[in-house]
C-alpha cells in the first residue's frame, strides 16, 4: 500500500495530464455539439488506454522496488550484484553513485585493514620482545629472598599478566585464530590457573577451598585457562586478606569461582563485561582498564561458553562458567 501511494505521488503529474487531456476532449467535442457517444468512447478508449500503461509501469516499477529491497538486506560488502536495469537518467546518475560510493569503501576499508595489521604486528613483536627482559628479572629475583623480592616478583607477574592480555587482544580480532578445541580434563586447567597465583595466596592469607571436580568439558584449554586466571586475578584483587576463594562445579557442568571480597555494586554488575567499564572498584582502584571480564565474555563466547556473575556490595562476587552452553566439534 505504501509503494502504490508513494508511485501516485511521484507519477502526479503523468496522472493529472492524462485526466486532463479527457477533459479537453470532452469540452471540445461538446462544443461541436457532437453526438455523446462520439464524445465518450474516445474518452474511454483513452482512459483504457492510458490506465494500461500506468498499470504495466507500475508493475515494473514495483519489481525494481522488490530488487532492491532484496539487494538492502545485504551488507555493503555482499553488494556485488548488478542493480536494476536503467530506465531513466535519473537511475544512471543514482547507479553511478552508487558504484562511487562503493569504490571509496573498498578504499578505505583496505586502508583501515592494513594500518590494523601493521599495529597488531607491531605490538606481537613488542610483546614477545618484552617477554626477554621479564623473564631475566624473574631469574635475577629467584636469587633473592626477602619481602621486596617477592612483592616485585608478584609485580613482575602482573606485567606478564597486561602482556598476555594485549596478546590475547590482538588474537580476538584476527582472521587467524589458535584455537584447539578437543575434550579437556578440567581439573588439569584449573590446578595451572591456581598455581600461578599461589605466591598471592600465601602472601594475602587467603584460604582456597578447591576439591577436584572430576569432569572433562569440550574446550581450548589454554584460551580457557586464560579465563580462569582472568577471574582468579580479579578475586584476589579484590579480596581482603585473611579472605576465602572457593573453586567448585555446579550441575551440569557450570564451574563457579566464589570470593569473600568487597563485591560489585548493583548498579555496576549488569555492565561489568563491557568493554573499558571500571565501575565503583575501579574508579576506587585506579589501576583497572576494563578488559579483563570484557576478553572473559569475549573468549567465552568464542569458545562456546557462557559467562555469569551475580554478587552485592560487601559480600563477595561469584562468576560462573557455563561450559555446555553451546555443543562445539572435536578435533
């Protein structure tokens, strides 16, 4: 119904000129006083006439409405289908726009492409280089045992925590992807999450209740791991000394992280998996960037899982992993 008035409205003047011409026809024949059957028949045959040709390219009209409809449903890099025919120097105008338009987005989007590669191949490098310095601190550090060493050697374990967090920024967006998805044993990937953080465990007083789980889960272990350090991290972090983390499986197969720390506002927890949202413990901390739960949600999503937390002010925080969320293929 909208085609049909909106057609009307652009063919006014062809409609209103065709009504127009009957009418003169009308008054001159009844001004020659002829017969009124002479006056209506070629005022009829005209209006037959006229009203075919309105129909038929109103149907032409309304196939080239339903091309194009068609061709709008695709993203501007599917759009590699002719358009319609021309029938006017109007759609040869428009088309030639049309093909403009087109030419400068490819330009732009091969642009964008290769600065984006340059950067990610620039900061691949500079985080493998950096690995090299870190890793001759760690040995340096190992020589000594005293409280400065180990607060720096818990330092030096952030710095390599942000460096595979920029990695694994990098790897979320391109085209090429490592990941090996094949059954896991799950108390395998958590023992070497909890291992790494075992100095800030012992040094904050905080007791982990973890008994084997026993279940295997269809997953990338290292991307999964990646997770679970993610949010052992912000556990600990936000955990008091003396605090309690507990590490266990709810049926079927959701994997909880729980903690005895100050909590997520209520306000803040439906956006903590945004990207570069601190919320209150953030802003309080200083040092939060907002991309640790972000990558979570993103690598969970990648990987088939899902990932939930509900907690309130002042009364810890639990993050679960759902890991049969959605049915992946072994390798």
């Amino acid at each position: 119904m909208k085609f049909l008035v909106r057609y009307a409205k652009q063919h006014r003047l062809g409609i209103v000129v065709l009504f127009l011409f009957c009418i003169i026809f009308l008054i001159v024949f009844l001004l020659y006083r002829l017969p009124v059957g002479a006056v209506l028949y070629p005022a009829f045959l005209c209006g037959v006439v006229g009203l075919s040709l309105l129909i038929y390219d109103c149907n032409r009209a309304y196939q080239k409405h339903c091309r194009l409809q068609d061709i709008l449903k695709l993203s501007a890099t599917l759009i590699e289908q002719p358009l319609p025919a021309i029938d006017s120097q109007l759609d040869a105008d428009y088309q030639q726009i049309i093909r403009q338009l087109r030419e400068e987005q490819k330009r732009l989007e091969n642009r964008k492409n290769l600065q984006f590669s340059d950067m990610v191949d620039y900061f691949t490098v500079w985080a493998h280089q950096i690995k090299t310095p870190i890793a001759s601190m760690r040995l340096s550090l190992q020589n000594e045992d005293s409280e400065l060493s180990r607060r720096l050697s818990e330092d030096l374990f952030r710095i390599e925590q942000y460096v595979e967090m920029v990695l694994c920024y990098l790897r979320l967006d391109s085209e090429y992807t490592d990941y090996v998805i094949r059954e896991q044993d799950l108390d395998v990937i958590i023992k070497q999450a909890v291992r790494k953080f075992s100095g800030q465990f012992i040094r904050k007083k905080i007791r982990l209740k973890y008994e084997p789980v026993n279940a295997s889960v269809v997953t990338d272990e290292k991307w999964l791991q990646f997770v679970l350090e993610q949010v052992l991290s912000n556990a600990l972090k936000y955990t008091p000394d003396g605090g309690t983390v507990c590490i266990d499986m709810e049926r079927p197969h959701t994997l909880c992280i729980r903690d005895t720390g100050i909590g997520i506002a209520p306000e803040d927890l439906p956006r903590i998996f945004e990207k570069g949202y601190t919320g209150y413990n953030g802003r309080n901390d200083k040092k939060a960037t907002g991309l640790g739960l972000y990558l979570c949600r993103r690598i969970c999503k990648n990987l088939g899982h899902g990932i939930t937390a509900n907690s309130s002010f002042d009364s810890g925080t639990v993050i679960r992993i759902h890991l049969e969320q959605k049915r992946l293929e072994l390798e």
